[in-house]
C-alpha cells in the first residue's frame, strides 16, 4: 500500500474547503489542496482554531490499512496475532485477488481504451445507488478528483479495534468478510444482505466497507470529516467524530486521499439519502449540492430500475442536465431518453431481459438497438451486475452533443 502522506488536516483547515452552495463549482485536483465541497457553509470560528490532535495524524491511514487486511507498519497491536484477523487477512487478500484478476484488470483495460475521451473530461464522478462501491469507480475512473457516491445505507462509524474485545472484532471481521467478499464475487451489493449484517451492529454502515476498498486499492489517507445539511439549506463539514446517534437521512462523509506517485489530493464522498422525488425536492440541501456540482459523468449499474419509474424523475433529470457522460448499464436512465436528446450513444456487450426480480422494465427499443447492425455494438471483456452468473452484461455510454438537454417525445 502506498503511503504517500500520513498527515491529517488540521480541523481548521476544513472552514476554508466550504463554499455557498450553487453559487461555485468543483475545481480540478489541486496538489496538496483538497478538492472543496460546493453547497457547505463556514464552520464556527471557534472551529477554526482548534488544531487536530498530533496522535491522530496516522489514525485514519493506519484504520483503514487494517479494515483491509492488509498490515500497518506504523503499529504493532497485539491482536494482529488473533485468529480471526489472520482468517480475514486471508479471505480478504484471496477475494481481492480473484476479484482483481477477474473484473479489475479487465475493466481497466477496456476503460483505457474506449473511456479514453471521457475520463480526459472526467474531474467529477457521480454515482447513485452505488452505495460504498468506490472500487468500480476508480477502476473505471482513476482520473476523478471527486467521487460522490450514494445510497440507503447509513454513514456509520470507523471500528475502535485497538479498544474492542476479541469477541467483537471476531463478529467484526466475519461480517467484514462476509460482505465484502459478497460484493468482491458478484460486483454488486445486495440491499438486504447489507442491512442484515448492519444490523448486527459490527459493521457500522458504509464507511468502513468504503475504506477497505479505499486500502486496498492502495491509497492514503490524509482526512475524514462529516457532512451535514445546515440552516441556511446548504451543508457543514466538521471534523470526523464517533456519532452515537444516527441522524436523519440526508447526511454524507467526505473523505480526502492521495494516490500512490501522486501528490494531489482527492475526495469521496457517500451521501446517505433517498433520492425519490418525496424526498428530493429542488430546493432541498442535497439537490442543491449535486446540481451545484461541474458537468459530470455520471455512471451507474445495478440500479433496480429505479430511474425507470416516474417517482424518482428528479434525479434522472439532474443526471441528464448535469452530464457531459453517462456511462450505465439498462438499470438506470431508459434507453428513450437518449434518442433524439442531443446524445451520442455507443453499446457494449450484450442486451437481454431483465432479470426475473424486476418486472415492466424490458426495453424494446434499446433491444432494436442492440439488433441493429448499423450499431457497430463493441464487446464487453469484464461481467458485472445482475447476470453475473449468466455473464450477460450490458453498458450504454452516452456524450453529450448540445449544451442544454432537450427531453425527448417519449412513445
């Protein structure tokens, strides 16, 4: 794992990172400079002059090394030499390099190739219902300053290992395991297998599945903060804290890393929330944020059809305003909504009827598409989503043409 900067930001540094929100955009990665957040309002003063603690400049870097399996050098901790680490440092390295050399090198190499245009225009990456998947993201978009992920699940907490009984970081690292090699075998996460283990309160919610992939996919880590919607309709940023309390959704986590050889500093964001138009209303603090974010690529898979259904048209319309790419496969945005909406479209893999837990979501004119021999249809070398085991899969990549989008006759 590289370790190429141990250090934390200190608490104040944060107020300086937080801008009206809509009023600015994300800017490119800077070096040593942390990509800011739109839509965050000032911390208080007070806030500002508290420096962080000197013992906790390795903690995060060291913590998430170990939700990862892999070993800290910087710490020697005595439970290192527990059974039930050594059973997780094994299960984890062995499904990581499955996983790796299945999907991860594959999907690299397919991305290098027919991504190339659209990561060079790729400084901020979107991900609903992606939950903690950050692995895919980067494997497809390395590029990214920004990373905004978001799903059902709660934040959560970071584990206390050092101060846990043997007991509990046993019960920790079989359900670690259990879900992340889950995710690590099908591609995807599976919304009730996540919550049955959530609730067994070892794994508190999205954060430290985040970090294990944060880990192993070799970055540092420099800060953690949290994310909450403030009074005037925008967000804070406050310092990381264990919350004993888990708050009403939305509410997010950022998460500022460097990449090994690189200086520059990065972000990835998880957005606890329900994006169904109820509860995603324009004036609310997290539309505000995502539209007040630069033109995006916008990428989903697995998304349960839910950008199929008229409930959840606010967050489809914001991805097809906000987006200069859409990088998706047929679970998210209709194929219709592409045709004759000022969209260049190519297809990749294979189209077939959806899986038999979703119903009325079958698309014939996508499937004509896919038919049609003036397509020029590209294979897809890499499976994921949910035909993993058939190894069916699609993707559609959409570029922008015009400007300004322009919703099409829908039939």
């Amino acid at each position: 794992m590289g370790k190429i900067c141990a250090g934390r930001i200190p608490a104040g540094r944060a107020a300086s990172l937080l801008l009206a929100i809509g009023l600015s955009i994300l800017p490119g990665c800077r070096s040593g400079s942390a990509p800011e957040a739109p839509g965050a309002s000032s911390l208080p003063s007070e806030a500002a002059s508290v420096p962080a603690p000197p013992a906790a400049e390795t903690a995060f870097d060291g913590l998430f090394a170990r939700i990862a399996g892999l070993p800290d050098p910087s710490v020697t901790a005595a439970w290192q030499e527990e059974a039930c680490w050594k059973d997780f440092l094994a299960l984890a390295g062995q499904a990581w390099g499955d996983f790796d050399g299945d999907v991860i090198c594959r999907m690299k190499a397919w991305a290098d190739a027919d991504l190339r245009e659209a990561r060079a225009s790729t400084s901020v990456l979107f991900y609903p219902f992606g939950g903690p998947d950050f692995v895919t993201a980067d494997s497809l978009f390395p590029g990214a300053a920004v990373t905004v992920l978001m799903g059902l699940e709660p934040v959560g907490n970071l584990p206390d290992l050092d101060r846990a009984s043997p007991e509990w970081r046993q019960a920790f690292f079989a359900d670690l395991g259990e879900l992340v090699s889950g995710f690590l075998k099908r591609g995807y996460f599976i919304t009730k297998d996540m919550n049955d283990i959530y609730t067994r309160g070892k794994v508190d919610g999205a954060l430290p599945v985040i970090a294990f992939f944060l880990a192993r996919g070799g970055c540092s880590v420099v800060d953690v903060s949290r994310l909450a919607p403030d009074r005037n309709g925008g967000w804070s940023e406050r310092p990381y804290e264990r919350m004993t309390v888990r708050p009403h959704r939305p509410y997010g986590v950022k998460i500022v890393y460097r990449k090994s050889g690189d200086p520059s500093d990065r972000a990835v964001y998880y957005f606890s929330c329900d994006v169904e138009n109820r509860a995603f209303p324009s004036d609310s603090p997290l539309h505000r944020f995502f539209a007040g974010l630069e033109r995006t690529t916008t990428f989903v898979k697995s998304g349960s059809y839910l950008l199929h259904w008229s409930n959840f048209s606010t967050l489809r319309r914001l991805i097809l305003e906000k987006s200069l790419y859409v990088l998706q496969d047929d679970t998210a945005v209709p194929y219709r909504f592409f045709e004759g909406g000022g969209w260049e479209v190519r297809l990749f893999g294979r189209y077939v009827t959806p899986v038999k837990d979703f119903t009325n979501v079958e698309q014939p004119d996508l499937r004509r598409a896919y038919e049609d021999p003036s397509s020029a249809v590209s294979p897809l070398p890499f499976h994921f989503g949910y035909r993993w085991k058939s190894q069916i899969d699609n993707l559609l990549l959409a570029r922008r043409l015009r400007t300004t989008y322009k919703s099409p006759v829908l039939r």
